[in-house]
C-alpha cells in the first residue's frame, strides 16, 4: 500500500494472515481508496466466513494451503482476463 506501485499492479497474491493488516483488511483498504486490482488469497486457514467474505468482495480465489499449482494458474488468468472469479 505504501510502495507508490498499487497502481501498477495488474494482480494482488495475499495470504489472509500477515503480521499488522490482514489479507482481508487489505483487500477493504484497497476497494476503499478506489482500488479494483484482483486478488487472489492463499490461506491455511479454513474459515469459511472469511472465506465467503473475500469472495463476496470480489476476490479472484481463495486457494486452501497446500494448494495445486494449476488452482493458482487459473485463478490468475482469470484475474488477468477479467473473467468472472469461480467461487
């Protein structure tokens, strides 16, 4: 959020958990300063509220650790191709 590239990114990966601002809590930042970057949320957590609430905010993914590679692949050419996100 800080670095002045936010702007420049064509897709967000966020774990849900990080030190200080969760994924969740960065992904309301962002939609609140205007931003509709994509995201995708990787997770280890199975907290389907959460879950359900990213998704419903418009996340692209939300992928349970450990997760296929392929899952991550097509979450992102979702994202990058603005189609609809799979929930």
């Amino acid at each position: 959020m800080q670095s002045g590239r936010v702007d420049d990114s064509s897709c967000l990966i966020t774990d849900l958990r990080m030190p200080g601002m969760s994924g969740a809590d960065l992904q309301d930042a962002l939609i609140a300063d205007g931003n509709r970057t994509p995201v995708i949320f990787i997770s280890a957590s199975l907290d389907e509220q959460v879950r359900s609430r990213v998704l419903d905010a418009g996340a692209y993914g939300f992928l349970h650790k450990p997760f296929e590679e392929q899952s991550l692949i097509d979450c992102l050419h979702r994202a990058l191709n603005g189609e609809t996100a799979e929930l």
